[in-house]
C-alpha cells in the first residue's frame, strides 16, 4: 500500500481538446504547419484519400497530391510579405494589417513557427474569433 500513498490520487474528469477554441487552434496550427513544411519544400504535397467511380462504374479510392496555396508573396525588392489565413481568408493581425514582412525567403520559416507558438498559447483568439464571427444557433 505504500506505493499507492506515494502518488496524487484524482478523479477520472479527461479535458477534451474538442471545444470550439481548442479546434480553432489546431486546425490553424496544423495549417502553418503545412505553410512551413511547404517552405523548406517547394514541392511538398501533402495526400488526401478520394473516392471515384471508374468507366465499369466500380468504386474505387485513390490518394491525390492535395493543392495548398502558399501563404507568402516575394517582392520586387527580395522582402517577402507573408499572411496567416484562416480558411481562405488572411487574418488582420492589427488594425488594417493582415500581412507580415520577412526580410528574404529564409525567414519564412522561423516567422511561422512564431506565429504557431502564438496561436497555441492563444495570442490569436480574439482575432479567430473576429474572423470566424458569431456562431448562429440552430
């Protein structure tokens, strides 16, 4: 009995990640994950599972390359201005500022792992919740 009396003793209560915020989060985070692998990868194209019929009319489910749009745009001048999307639209980090700029393209990279380590500790939710807007009541 010792070895019980050694440990904290709770009550069974698991947190879900499953509320509305907690989701909001992931799926954005997941999404500069992407952004960043991308980054280090021009070519990197993550696979999604589909499924379509062909000429027999059978079934059938194949993996495709999915499209990911880069977040980032290079300039004349070699600075790059980068946006953090939620869905398809760019989140206004301030006041009328939705993009950030990156000296050269090597930045892209440390500059979303920033923003994710913000998103995680919650520093975007009041913008998240700008853009998503009120939830309607069914």
């Amino acid at each position: 009995m010792s070895l019980l009396t050694s440990l904290k003793l709770v009550e069974f209560k698991p947190q879900h990640g499953s509320n509305r915020i907690q989701v909001r989060r992931r799926k954005l985070a997941d999404k500069i994950d992407q952004q960043i692998r991308l980054a280090a990868d021009p070519n990197f194209r993550p696979i999604k599972t589909v499924s379509s019929k062909d000429e027999s009319g059978v079934e059938a489910r194949r993996e495709v390359p999915k499209r990911i749009k880069r977040w980032w745009a290079q300039n004349l001048d070699g600075t790059v201005q980068l946006t953090i999307r939620y869905g398809s639209t760019a989140i206004e980090l301030a006041k009328g500022k939705t993009a950030i700029e990156c000296a050269t393209a090597s930045d892209i990279a440390p500059t979303l792992e920033k923003v994710k380590e913000a998103v995680l500790v919650g520093e975007l939710d009041r913008m998240l919740d700008k853009q998503v807007g009120p939830r309607k009541k069914a």
